[in-house]
C-alpha cells in the first residue's frame, strides 16, 4: 500500500491498552523460560519474546469474533487476541484446566470462544485453515474477518501462495501477517527465503513492509488491512521485520552442541530495539502516560502472572481417559 | 565391537556412506547443525554442494529426492519429524512409490528418507506420530525400524547403497541409548528379522522403539516361568515372515507390539499374515499391544495411557497363553 488511508489513531487509551498487553505477554514468557528452564514444563516452549509488537498492533482492531490462526510459536498471538492467562498457563503445564484440557500443550493453545483457532504445530499450517474462516465469514456476511500469523520460515510453504491465490480470487476478508523474526529454527532467513516476501504478496494483493518492533506502525499497517477485509475489498499482506530474541527452542542450547547460528552482538544489537522498552519511552516522551502509571500496569501484571502460575501448578493432571472422548463429536474412539 | 549410542551409530552411517560414494548427497530443514543430531559435522567435512539447509517446503523435498535421484545421485531426505511425511506426501505416494513402474523400470529411486518418529516426550499429536503403517501400504517403498544403534548403522547403509526408496525411522526416543555396534562396513540386508532371544512358550513380535519394552516384559516372564521368543523384523517392508512364521510354528503364540495406532498397524499386517498362513500352529488368538484409534495428547500422563509399555506386554502374553 502505498498511501494510508487511516491516519488518525492508535488513541492514547489504545497505546496503554497495546501497552499492557505487550507487558502481559513478556512477563508471562519469562516465567515460562524459568519453569522450562527448572524443568516444571513437560514439553518444549517457542517462546515469542522481542515479537509483542506483530500480535498485540494487530490484535487490538479485532473484535472477540473475529478469527486468528496461529504458530508454534503462539502464545503472544493467544494473548493478544484475549485468550486468558490461566488457562493458558495451565494448559501449557498439561493440566484438565488448561484451555485444551491438558491435550495440546504449548503449540496447540487454541481457544474457539475468542476466536483463536490455534496455535500449530506444522509450520505452515494456519495459513489454509484462517482462508477457510475468512470463506465462512464471507458467506455468512457477519463481518467477521480472519487473521492468518505465520512466520518468514512458513512463507516457503507452497501453500502460502496456494492461499494467497485463492484468498485474492475470492476476495477473502483475510490478513497475511508475516512476522519476519530472521531464523526458522536454527537457519538464518536470508540462506532458505529468496527475494522479499513481501514481492511475493505484490502479485496478488496491496502488500506492506513495517518495522515490527514498533507497535505503533504495525497498528497503522493493519488498521488499513482490516479496513479492506471489512468493507469487502479483499486480502491483505504486511510483513512485520523483527527479531527472535531466544533460541527457536528453550532447549536450544543442548540441541546445538556448541553449534552457532547467529551472533551475541546481534541479539544484544535487537535487545536494545525492544518493542516494549519502546514503547514505553515513547508514552513517557509524549507525556501520555507517567512512570507512576506505567508502574501500575507492571505491578498488576505481576499478580496476574503470578496467580496463572499458582493456579497453573494447582491444577489437576490431564485426564488420561479423555482422549477417547474427544477423537469425534458424539462417539468414542 | 564399541558401543555407540543410536545417533552416533546413525551419524556414522552417513560419513562413512558419503565418504564411500561421492554421489550421495542430503538435505533436508537444518541438518548443517543437526537438529536431530545426527548429521552433526558432515558439513565440515563434506561442503554444502553434499549437504545443505533448505527451506521448510516438504512437499518440495520429497519431489526433488525423486528427481534427484532418477538424474543419477544417491539422496538422503532428512525429514526432521515424521509427522512431516504429511506435508511431503504426495511426491510419495505418487512418485517416488511409482514411477519405477509406470516407466516400465527405466529408472532407480535411490532415496533414503530419515525421520525421528513416536510419543512418550509430550510433544502433543503433530510431532509424535507413527505413520510407518501409510508407507507400507504405498508400496514400492521399503520401510526400516531398526530397535538399536547396531541395525540404525547397519540398516541405514543398506538402504543408502540399495537402488529403492528406503524410509529410515528414528526411533525419537531412543537417541541417546548405548549399544555394541560391528566394527567395519557393518551391513544389515532388508527383509531378515533378528530373533533377539529364544523362547519355546509365546513368540512376541516387537517393532522398533517396542523393543526394548518388550525385552523387559521377557525379564518379567521369566520371573513366573514364561520364555518369550523375542521377534525383531528390524524391516516391515521387506518383511521376514518366515521367521514370524518359524517362530509361531515352535510357540504356538502370538503377540505383536506396535507403536503405531491400532487399527491398520503393522501389527494388522503381521497378524494377518500369520492367521493366513500359520493357522493351524496357533494354539490360541493373536494379541496386538497398540497405541488406541486416539492422537497422541500432550500431557505425559495421557500419553502413558495410550502406550504399549513392559506390563502391557506381559500382560497380553499372558492373555494370551490363557485363552
Ligand atoms: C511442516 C513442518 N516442517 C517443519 C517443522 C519444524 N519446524 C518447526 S518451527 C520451524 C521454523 C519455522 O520458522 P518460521 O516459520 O520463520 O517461524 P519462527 O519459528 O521463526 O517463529 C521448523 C522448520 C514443522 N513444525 N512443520
């Protein structure tokens, strides 16, 4: 896109709120990589830290009803899109009061009551199953618009054009959110992505390229695309240019056996541009918000983190017997 | 003999095959630093034109290995995680397992396709499946399970020298375990089952991470007077059924542990074919230890309850012998 055709906004009271939820999504990740770290989490955690800005500057134009898919790498956009910290939380320590009862886990954190459809662990998988929705809004004509997250390493993915191709055709309300974060696992993005991604996109649709680490010109980015995808108009593309600041994996370190992909400076380099760290420069700088204020919504999140991971640890194990249950609606397996 | 742990004996395979042959190539989503491990350091010493990163498009991968592979090279896919056989299926099951027949035999497929498969690590139900029973069913693809670092070794050069398509499955759980491998070119031919330990009261047929389960529930047998002839196929497609047969013909018993899911298991497979052609040895019904008609949950209580372990085993020969 070249001219934009939303120029007012995000409001101070959206800054806060984009704020807060940014905040939320780190400090529960950071307790995340500690319980992984000790061992509490049974299986691997994909943790979305330095990328808060890609889900929350999206997130906040969506309405509970619209549709989001997600990755493996899916906890910020569960967040984001007002998934609860609890269930999450327990979900991921594989507890019956976790959002999928205990049966997906980290990669799988889906909640169908706030629109989000899933996390997902095959790498390109969202991108098809968010079209669909979009294609159910559409005939429905209930306004509802999807949002696919997906990262550079799934734009490889045939079905990203697969998708793009048929989102454009049929004139889905759909937006392609592709968080560039650098790596797919432990591959540098320039040696497995040729080109810009976002040319790929230009073939089909208004496509835009925005520093994902500034929530701010991400929200502007994606007010447009909702914009298009609410009045009609068809799909839109936005690659957000960010940075994954831990491994791929929070076992990484042991799977590399010493092996290096990218270097110290360079994650020091992008822990310096932290979307959040930013962001609260720029309310103190404006004098939208005082310190005082921004303390506040730290403390809070302090006790919201910290009851998610009581209620978490105090939450009954999965249920064993479920899975049979749950195979099909209506039958057991 | 030395002992190596099963990825060690896998990442042995690979130099001293690529090493032997300059046509050998492989690649696959990071095995420069060896997700999985077992490509670790074959980059240094071979250079990418032999081994290389490529990007996440499995159903690109399985078709270049075909492609490869009929243009005269030796490919070695690395598929990371056997749920991704999903995303590459196509040039699978409609290529790679047919185009030596609808070309009238005009060409060879020499592909190796190695991925890590099974539960039991919580990884949830789209990295822990064992799909072994779809490849058998593609046909002109042979399929490997080996149980310990000896056969990974020895099975995997096989395959890398054989002129078919060969899928390689990782027992994902058993990476880091030890065991004696042959010094020097060790080779495994396909289709000749290993009989692990002899037994005159029950023949239990045990597949690939199943093993180790099943030695255990052998122990335990023995403890109450019960000798378990100990079955490993080591190959499902080729499968050595005669010694299935042979086995079953001494015991006139018959219990296949699979970690598949149930219903169209390789342990369907074998059981049928002993119900075909070794009806008249069995002394009572064939028991299959299989993983339920349920995806793998995530939570590892969960997963306990829908996996063969040692006491399910020795509870289904017990069963067994009982009927
Ligand atoms: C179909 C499929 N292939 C491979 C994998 C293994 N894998 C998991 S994450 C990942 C990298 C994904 O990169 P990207 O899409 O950029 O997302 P990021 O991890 O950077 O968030 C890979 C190769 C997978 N989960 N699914």
């Amino acid at each position: 896109m070249t001219t934009r055709r939303n120029n007012s906004g995000p409001t101070d009271g959206q800054l806060l709120g984009m704020y807060e939820r940014m905040l939320l999504i780190r400090r529960i990740e950071e307790r995340l990589r500690d319980d992984s770290a000790t061992g509490k989490l049974p299986g691997a955690v994909h943790l979305y830290i330095g990328q808060e800005a890609c889900g929350v500057g999206v997130c906040a134009h969506l309405e509970e009803t619209d549709w989001v898919t997600s990755t493996h790498r899916g906890h910020g956009h569960f967040l984001a899109k007002g998934g609860e910290p609890k269930a999450m939380m327990a979900e991921i320590w594989a507890k019956r009061t976790g959002v999928c009862k205990g049966m997906g886990g980290s990669m799988h954190v889906a909640d169908l009551s706030k629109g989000i459809l899933g996390a997902n662990g095959i790498v390109g998988g969202g991108l098809a199953i968010a079209a669909g929705a979009a294609f159910a809004a559409k005939l429905d004509g209930n306004g509802r618009i999807a949002v696919c997250f997906f990262g550079d390493g799934a734009s490889n993915q045939g079905v990203f054009m697969e998708t793009m191709n048929v989102a454009t055709l049929w004139r889905l309300p759909l937006i392609f959110m592709c968080e560039n974060n650098q790596f797919s696992e432990f591959t540098p993005s320039k040696e497995v992505t040729a080109g810009e991604i976002a040319d790929r996109a230009r073939a089909f649709m208004p496509a835009t390229v925005v520093d994902g680490n500034d929530v701010i010109a991400v929200w502007r980015a994606a007010a447009d695309a909702v914009d298009r995808a609410r009045s009609g108009e068809g799909p839109t593309f936005i690659e957000a240019k960010t940075y994954r600041i831990r491994g791929h994996i929070e076992a990484e370190p042991m799977m590399l056996g010493g092996g290096k992909y990218r270097d110290d400076v360079e994650i020091q380099e992008w822990t310096k541009k932290c979307p959040i760290a930013r962001l609260r420069a720029h309310l103190l700088e404006t004098r939208t918000a005082p310190a005082a204020a921004l303390d506040d919504i730290e403390a809070s999140i302090h006790g919201i983190v910290t009851d998610a991971a009581a209620y978490a640890e105090a939450g009954e194990p999965a249920d064993p017997e479920l899975g049979f249950d749950l195979m099909f609606a209506g039958a057991r397996a | 003999m030395a002992k190596k742990r099963y990825i060690q004996a896998i990442n042995d395979a690979l130099f001293e095959e690529m090493e032997r042959d300059p046509k050998v190539i492989l690649f696959g989503e990071d095995v420069e630093l060896a997700i999985m491990g077992d490509t670790r350091g074959l980059l240094a010493k071979f250079g990418r034109d032999r081994i290389r990163n490529t990007p996440i498009c499995e159903a690109t991968l399985t078709g270049m290995a075909v492609g490869a592979a009929a243009a005269g090279y030796r490919v070695i896919l690395h598929l990371m995680f056997s749920n991704f056989i999903y995303t590459g299926f196509d040039a699978i099951a409609n290529q790679m397992g047919k185009l030596r027949l609808m070309t009238g035999g005009q060409l060879k497929l020499p592909i190796t396709v190695l991925c890590g498969y099974g539960g039991g690590r919580s990884t949830a139900a789209q990295h822990s499946d064992t799909p072994y029973p779809v490849l058998m069913n593609v046909g002109g693809i042979h399929v490997l399970t080996p149980s310990n670092a000896a056969d990974a070794k020895g099975l995997l050069k096989q395959a890398i020298r054989g002129d078919n398509p060969s899928f390689f499955m990782e027992a994902s759980g058993r990476g880091g375990e030890m065991a004696e491998v042959p010094d020097g070119d060790h080779l495994v031919p396909f289709g000749s089952a290993a009989i692990l330990r002899e037994g005159k009261d029950a023949t239990v047929v045990a597949i690939g991470h199943m093993v180790k389960f099943a030695l255990e529930a052998a122990d335990q047998l023995a403890k109450q007077g019960v000798a378990v002839e100990l079955v490993d196929p080591r190959t499902l497609v080729p499968l050595d059924e005669a010694a299935i047969i042979r086995s079953v013909q001494k015991t006139g018993h018959l219990v296949v542990v699979d970690e598949a899911r149930d219903r169209c298991s390789a342990a369907s497979q074998i059981a049928a074919v002993i119900a075909d052609k070794a009806f008249g040895a069995l002394k009572g019904p064939i028991k299959r230890v299989t993983v339920p008609n349920v995806a793998m949950p995530y939570a590892a209580i969960a997963e306990r309850r829908l996996l063969p372990n040692p006491t399910s085993i020795a509870e289904a020969v017990t069963t067994a012998l009982a009927a």
